[in-house]
C-alpha cells in the first residue's frame, strides 16, 4: 500500500513539473551546444591560421593560361600570372579571406588576417609599378590596380573578396592578350628600379615597426637602424600582428620576385644583378622559418625566452639593403629603345608654291599624238620614237662642241699612252678613248 501511494506521489510530481515548468534543465543541452561550438571554432581557428603552402610559378602560369599554354607568350606573361595566382590564394586558402570577417572564428583570428594584408600589400604594390612596366599601359593592368586598391575590410556589397575575384579577371584577359602573334608585354627593363625601390620602403617601414618592439634600444645598433626614427614602442596585444604581417609580406614577395625574374633573367644578368637578387630571395626565405612556439615571444638578450620580433626585423632591413641596391644598379641601366608598336608619325607633306605662267615665256607646244585626244595609243609611241630619233638644233650643236673638246685634248691622251707604253704599263681607258 505505501508502495502504491510512494509511485502515485511520484507520478503527480512528474505532473506537476511538466505544467509548471522551472526550466532548470534546459541549460544543460545549450551549454552542451556552446562547449561544441567553441571546440569546432577553436578547432578551425587554428587549422585557418596556417599559412598556405607556396606554390610553383611555372605551374601557376601553365594552369591560368589553359591551352594558350602550348603556344609561347610575351614578357610579363609569368608576372602576370604569378601576381594572380597570389590574389587567389587569399581566397582559396583555408578559411578563405578572413580579414573582413565579422563572426567567430574569423572575428577572433588577428594573426592569419595581418598575414593577408602583408600578402595583399606586395600584390598592390606590383599591380602599380605593372602599367610602367608596359609600353602601352593596358587597361585591363589598370583596372586590376585599382580593384586591389579598395578597402581591405569591406564585408558589404562590393566586398573585398569581390573587388579581388575582378582584379584576378582583368590580370587573366591582359595574360591572354600576352598570347596573340604581337603581344603588348612588359618591356626589357623598365619599371623594375621604382618597383624595387617601393620594396624597399616598404620593407623598412616594417623593420622600424619590428625594432620599436625591443624595449632595449641598444640592442638595435647592430641592425642599422635609426633609433630617432623609431615610433612608439608596440604594445604587447600588438606585436605578434606586426610579425605576421612580415611574414606575409615576405611569403608574397619571394612569388613575385620568382615571376618578374622568369621574365627579366636577361636584364639582370646584363645588369650583373643576379647575386644581389639571390641575396634578397635568401633573406626573405629566412622568414619563412617555422615558428615552433605557440605564441610570438618578445624576450630580451640571451634570457630564457626569444624576440622573434627582433630576428624577423634582422632579416627584413637586410632584404631591405638587398633591394635598394638592386634598384641602384637597375636604374643605372640605359633607358630601353622606344617599343617598335608605336604609331607612326605622319608624313610631312612639302609647301606647294603657286607658280603663275607668263606670257612671254617659251611655251613648248604638246604633240599632235596628244593633243588630239582621240588619238590612239600606237600614235603617240611612233611620234615619240620619231622624235628621240631626230634630235632638234640645240642637241646638234651640243655634240658639235664636245666631238670638238675630244679632238683638243686628243693629242695629250696619245702622249700619255705612249709614256705609259715605255714605263711597261697597259695604257689607261683614256688612252683607249682617244685611240678609238
């Protein structure tokens, strides 16, 4: 009996708790939920934050130029591709591009996004220099430009991953135009010293925001680095995005110095360039060592802990001194001839001078052949032959007077062929003449 009053009690609880809810256990399944959410978002924060393997220029070019592929191409064809398979690397990578993102785990990430923008600042600076680098500045090399410069965050229509989708297309119609029998490309040489001088800037504007993250300014006077110029020190939340930002930059740029030297090997072997290009390639590729701590260490001198800020601004103002020797020694360069495409000038016409006939002049009267304008053709020709046969007065009298200077000077021709007779000599033409 207490047995069936305890399960009578029970059930009227369960009743009572179903109509009258406290809710008190709904919160396990939502925090369930949220405990999956963070472990898949963290999940795919780090698998986004690898940076993409590099690729291979010559592959990039044959893949983005498709069964163009098997006729060959003009000057600036690797350029132009290697610039546009970078673009499109920020957006196939994982995650895609991440630095307009406004949810998790994109909106948490701060590292993968700076290395966008040091990827996506090397790609603006080449897109630049390419129209210089032409002799004709296509518009499609000026559209693309222009799309890689708009806003970098923009996650509304036109968004960033828009604006570089066509960049990438105007970059893919001026790689076909580099197929056709005469292809507007890049011309020897030119455009590469101000390229290279914008890397250069580039590159030392980012070893002064490295060095401003030692606390120590001493031990900055083995890098050649101006400590007046420095800014303000970086904060602590902010040195790791400056690091990854050089990363990028570094990892975009030694693709695009692969491309442009594909294109202009001749020019910088004529230029003896070729070690210092060797020098800047080896100095980038040094930033792009694996980075085996989990986070960026800001450490100072020998102490337990490393500045991995202060090894990347090592090799980044050496690349730094790298380029603008290279832009000094290809500037020095003479200027390239002028492209033969160019449109001829027009032919200058000379003056026409009215000339007004006078009346007393000597007019010589036309053949009858014609001025007879019905006369035919057979006519005129026998007339003509008539003419040339029966030559006038004044032609008599001109022959007249050189058969008589031939006659004068006769006597002297045969004294001089006898000298030469006597010398041993054959007699000269005049001789000849006069003997005749």
């Amino acid at each position: 009996m207490a047995w069936k009053s305890w399960r009578a009690a029970r059930r009227r609880r369960s009743n009572e708790v179903l109509e009258r809810p406290q809710y008190g256990w709904i919160w396990k399944p939502l925090l369930t939920l949220l405990g999956l959410y963070l472990v898949v978002t963290v999940g795919l924060g780090i698998w986004w934050s690898q940076a993409p393997a590099p690729f291979d220029v010559e592959q990039a070019t044959l893949e983005r130029r498709g069964e163009a592929a098997l006729e060959p191409a003009g000057r600036g064809a690797v350029t132009t591709a290697t610039l546009a398979a970078t673009v499109v690397t920020l957006l196939d990578k994982p995650g895609g591009y991440l630095r307009n993102d406004i949810a998790p785990p994109g909106l948490w990430l701060d590292n993968m996004p700076h290395w966008e923008l040091g990827v996506l600042n090397q790609a603006r600076d080449l897109a630049r220099a390419l129209p210089g680098m032409t002799a004709a500045s296509p518009d499609a090399l000026e559209v693309a430009a222009e799309r890689l410069m708009g806003d970098d965050r923009d996650w509304v229509y036109p968004s960033t991953e828009q604006r570089l989708e066509e960049a990438v297309e105007a970059l893919d119609a001026y790689l076909a135009t580099l197929g056709e029998p005469d292809p507007a490309g890049l011309v020897a040489g030119q455009g590469l010293a101000p390229w290279l001088a914008g890397v250069a800037d580039r590159l030392d504007d980012l070893g002064l925001r490295l060095s401003a993250s030692v606390g120590q300014r001493g031990a900055l006077r083995g890098l050649d680095v101006d400590a007046d110029a420095l800014p303000p020190r970086t904060p602590w939340h902010r040195v790791d995005d400056i690091f990854f930002e050089a990363r990028g930059t570094g990892w975009g740029l030694l693709h695009l110095l692969e491309g442009v030297h594909r294109d202009q090997a001749d020019v910088l072997a004529e230029a003896g360039a070729d070690a210092a290009w060797e020098r800047l390639v080896a100095e980038l590729a040094m930033t792009q060592r694996r980075l085996w701590s989990p986070l960026v260490l800001n450490g100072s001198g020998f102490g337990p802990f490393a500045n991995h800020s202060l090894v990347m601004a090592h090799h980044v103002i050496r690349a730094r001194d790298a380029a603008s020797a290279l832009a000094e020694r290809l500037g020095a360069l003479p200027t390239p001839p002028a492209a033969p495409n160019e449109a001829p000038q027009a032919p200058v016409e000379p003056p026409v001078v009215e000339v007004e006939q006078s009346d007393d002049a000597d007019v010589t009267p036309p053949p009858e052949a014609l001025a007879e304008p019905g006369a035919a053709p057979e006519a005129l020709v026998d007339e003509m032959a008539e003419e040339a046969a029966t030559p006038g007065d004044e032609t008599m009298n001109a022959r007249e007077e050189e058969e008589q200077a031939e006659e004068a000077a006769a006597p002297d021709e045969g004294a001089e062929s006898d000298a030469a007779a006597q010398e041993g000599a054959p007699p000269g033409d005049e001789a000849d003449d006069s003997a005749a």
